[in-house]
C-alpha cells in the first residue's frame, strides 16, 4: 500500500501549488486505500481455502479474521481521511444546484475564510503519509504470528500515532498532549519488550506457533517452571497493550491527550489504533487459553475497573473531547469482557461490538467537527468561549458550547442524538444489540457479577450522555448571526468551461455543509438506526469468524 502511494504522492507533490498539496495528498491516499480495499477483498477468497497462510517465514499469517478486520480498518480510515480531502464548506445556490450545472459549472470567489480553505489541517502535507503508516501498522499488528513482528508492527503503529499528535506544529496543546502520549506509549512499549524477551529467553522461540505449541504440551513434558514463567510475561505484555489502548487502570493519560490534540487527530487516534490492538488481543487469547494459563484474569481486572472508572468520571466531565475520552475507557470494559469470557457467543459479541462502537464513535466525532464548522457567521451574545485555547483546531472543547444547538442545526442535532443514545444502549440502535449480546454471554458463562457490574454502569452512564441531549434541546441557544454577517452580500463568478460566464452574489445562508459530511453522517447515523431491520450481514461476519477461530 504504501509503495503503491509513494509514486501518485510524488507525481502530487510536482503538478500542484503548495496551498493545495495536503488536500491532493489525501485524495490520493483515499484511492490508495479504494485500492487496498479491492486487494482485501479479493485476499479472503485466498484465506477461505484454508485455516491460514504463512508469510515472510512465518513473521506474519493470513486468516479470514485478520483479512476481515483489514477490510474494516481501511474503510474506517478512507472516511476519517475525508476530513482532510475536501473542504468543509460550500457555496449552495439554488439556481446552480441541478445535476448539469454541478457538473459544467465552477463558481469562483476570494473570500477563503467562507469554506475554511485555510484551516490548518490543509497546510499539512505530511498528514496522509503518516496515516498510511499507521494503517501499515494496524494491519501488520492484526496478522503477525512472531515476537519480533509484535514489536515492529505495534511500534510503526505507535509512532505515527505520536507524530500525528505532534503534527499542529502552531498548537502548544497538541504539543504537550503529544509529547504526554510519546512518554508514556514508551513506558508501555517496555511492559511489551520485556514480556516478549522473558518468553524467548525461557522457551528459546520468538514464534507465536511454537510457543502455542509449547503451551499445549503434556505437564510432565514440560518444566514446572514454565506456566509460571509464561503467565508473568504475557501479564506484562498484556499491561503494555493495555495501556495502549488506555484501558483501566492504565487510563490517566487518554483524557488528557485526547483534549489536547485537535478533534480531526482525535478521530483517528481515538479508533484506529484500538481495533488493531483488539483484535490481537482476541488471537493471543485463543491461542494462550488452556487450564495452565491464567494470565487473562488480568483482563478480567481491568474490565471491571474501565466498567466502573469509565462511568463514574465521566460524570464530572465538561469538557466534551474528555468525555469521550471516558466513554471509549466505558466501553472497553465490554469489550474486555467478551475476550475474558472467550467463548463462541461472547466472540460473536466481541466482533458485533468492536464494529459497532468504531462505526458509533467515528460518527460522534466526525459530528464533533461538523458542528465546530457550522458555526462560523454565530458569534456567542455572552461572549464566553472568546478565549478557548486552540480554538481553531478544535473549535467545540465545552459541552455548553453546543447548548441549545437544536434551534440552529435539527438535523445534525438529531443525528448526535441518536449516536449517544446508541452508546447507552436504547432499543432499537446498534449498541443496544451489541450490549444484550456480551451481556448474554456473560450470564451464560458465569460471569454473574461482571454483567451486574456492566448493566449498573451502563445506567450511570447513562446520565452524562442524557446530559448533553438535554442541553442540545431543551436549553436556550447562546448563538446569534452578527449584523456584519446579516447584511454582508458576498460576490463571486460562475465559470463555465474556461469562460466567466456570470456574476453572482449570494448570503451567509448560502455557505452550507459540504455533501461529503452530510452524506457520511447521514449514512453512518441510518447505519447506527435501521441496524434492527436489517441486521443479518453484521451478525453472520461475527459468526463465520467466531465458527472459524474455534474450528479451524
């Protein structure tokens, strides 16, 4: 993929001016991934004939798992790059909407500052490149079968994560919450380095299939010290991925970094490097589960506390990015769950959830930047969130900025809204289904405690997302268009072909959303709603996939 990107970036980097590189770099890394998509697809056919295949000596393995959630990856990370490929505003005239006239027809206008053209996500040029990498990385992570593969596959991961947090060179909290996550991503890759070197230097393999090979060996064949000796190193390998994916109670730093970097770094950050991580976690687990092995109680631990921590936190919360941030710890505690339970029906949970809080909180935070850009002509009556630092990056930081939204934007209102009540868990949304799947497999399995745990957190989370619906509708918006901005007549001309072919002048209600933030939160939200009506394709993946794991 990245190979296949190297020569369109460079063609990109030589035919276009610098203003427009970034925004040409992402629309080609969006064909890059269209591309990798149809690869993927085409890869599951090959991995259907068999339970898997070996690559590079057995550094790396094919199965219709990892291939799946490659697929899945790499349609999340196409629509997140979209955020960076257009700009997120247009002129919409009612005289030039019709089919022929989009196509035939150009309008030209000088005032940049309209559609947001110099919004400092378009003068990164190095944006698209490093998302590629950190797709590299999740996709190798998801498939490798070796010690040393672990280790490159999540550090490539890791460190465009750093930089990506980083790249705001002009943002003093993107710096610091960047700089936070470097440190402590470090500290977690020793937890993983010095598991992976225990396993080695006592089994003398770096091979995931000979120590599986080892685990499952006769107890008189093996050393007694060896399931000692495994427990404590895949533990503090666990805690090192743990605190990647900012599990409880390795969970301070996310919060924090989450707030600090702009919100269109967040979305990445936030999804991406989790579903990599995850779905490792659900291989190493399958694999690792025999009777000498008890090193998953550690799972069993953090999902309790991220159930717990998760929800009562988040109740303090006013800044909304670090609600989010504590939602996501929430929701983990589910997740977890599944993999400690680890049988046929909490697998189907794992793969349903997974999916459906990626999809959810993609939404939520692709909302996040719509609402940021829709208000642009308000200015705020009471003068309050004047000086929010980097506003320009992350321009909704408080829940009471978005107080009273319904009576500017219902449609984006009721789009958020929906996605919320998706994360409680309300019939008839996606997360609901998700939630009653992990939770009945929880009860089946015995684990009676931890699904009482789960539904008592759920309803206190309940309250910190009930909140901010209430202040979207029934609070007073604090919101008003400027004189300047009522009386202001903007000027611009309509080309046709090459020719100016007339003047037009146009309002500030003409300067809407672009189609390409509609169109996805329009279909993710119909994906998120209707899930009830068609819900046949999302649980038959999940059961292939889990049929497959345990009968290969």
């Amino acid at each position: 993929m990245t190979t296949a990107a190297l020569i369109p970036l460079i063609l990109s980097n030589a035919v276009t001016l610098r203003r427009d590189k970034s925004i040409l770099f992402s629309r080609t890394t969006i064909i890059v991934l269209l591309y990798s998509f149809k690869v993927a697809c085409k890869n599951i056919y090959i991995t259907c004939l068999d339970s898997g295949i070996g690559l590079h000596g057995g550094l790396f393995e094919l199965s219709s798992l990892s291939i799946s959630f490659d697929i899945f990856i790499i349609i999340i990370s196409t629509i997140i790059v979209q955020l960076t490929a257009f700009f997120p505003r247009r002129v919409w005239t009612i005289d030039y909407a019709s089919l022929n006239k989009i196509f035939f027809y150009k309008l030209n206008f000088y005032k940049t500052k309209i559609i947001n053209k110099m919004g400092e996500q378009f003068k990164i040029i190095e944006y698209p490149l490093i998302l590629l990498f950190i797709i590299n990385g999740a996709v190798f992570l998801i498939s490798t079968s070796d010690l040393v593969s672990i280790f490159l596959s999540i550090e490539l991961q890791s460190y465009g994560l750093y930089i990506l947090s980083t790249l705001y060179r002009n943002s003093e909290l993107a710096t610091s919450g960047g700089l936070m996550y470097f440190l402590l991503g470090g500290l977690s890759s020793c937890f993983i380095l010095l598991g992976s070197g225990l396993l080695y230097s006592n089994s003398g393999t770096t091979s995931m299939d000979g120590l599986y090979i080892i685990n499952n060996m006769p107890n008189i064949v093996l050393d007694w010290v060896w399931p000692d000796i495994a427990n404590s190193s895949l533990l503090i390998i666990s805690v090192g991925f743990l605190f990647k994916i900012s599990a409880s109670p390795f969970h301070f730093w996310s919060p924090d970094v989450y707030d600090a970097i702009p919100t269109i770094v967040t979305t990445f950050v936030a999804i991406i490097a989790k579903i990599s991580i995850l779905v490792f976690f659900l291989e190493l687990i399958h694999y690792t589960n025999n009777h000498s092995l008890t090193w998953t109680i550690s799972l069993t631990v953090s999902s309790f506390l991220s159930l717990i921590i998760g929800a009562t936190l988040g109740l303090t919360q006013f800044r909304i990015k670090r609600l989010f941030a504590y939602s996501t710890i929430s929701h983990l505690g589910f997740i977890l769950l599944a993999l400690t339970i680890h049988s046929i029906e909490s697998i189907q949970a794992f793969v349903v959830y997974l999916m459906q809080y990626s999809i959810s909180n993609l939404n939520a935070f692709i909302l996040l930047n719509s609402l940021g850009y829709s208000l642009y002509y308000f200015y705020n009556r009471n003068k309050r969130f004047i000086e929010l630092p980097d506003k320009n990056n992350s321009p909704i930081q408080l829940i009471n900025q978005i107080k009273g939204y319904f009576y500017l934007n219902p449609g984006l209102t009721l789009a958020l809204s929906i996605t919320l009540f998706s994360f409680i868990g309300v019939p008839p949304l996606i997360g609901f289904f998700a939630k009653q799947m992990i939770l009945s497999s929880a009860l089946q399995s015995g684990f009676i405690f931890l699904a009482l745990i789960a539904i008592l957190t759920s309803v206190i989370s309940a309250v910190y997302y009930l909140g901010v619906i209430k202040q979207l509708f029934f609070d007073s918006p604090e919101y008003q268009i400027s004189k300047n901005n009522l009386d202001i007549t903007m000027t611009g001309t309509i080309i046709y072909k090459t020719n100016i072919f007339k003047f037009i002048t146009f309002k500030h209600n003409n300067v809407i959303l672009s189609s390409y933030l509609t169109i996805t939160i329009s279909c993710l939200t119909l994906l998120i709603s209707f899930f009830i009506f068609a819900p046949q394709e999302l649980l038959s993946i999940a059961n292939i996939l889990a049929l497959i794991l345990f009968n290969p």
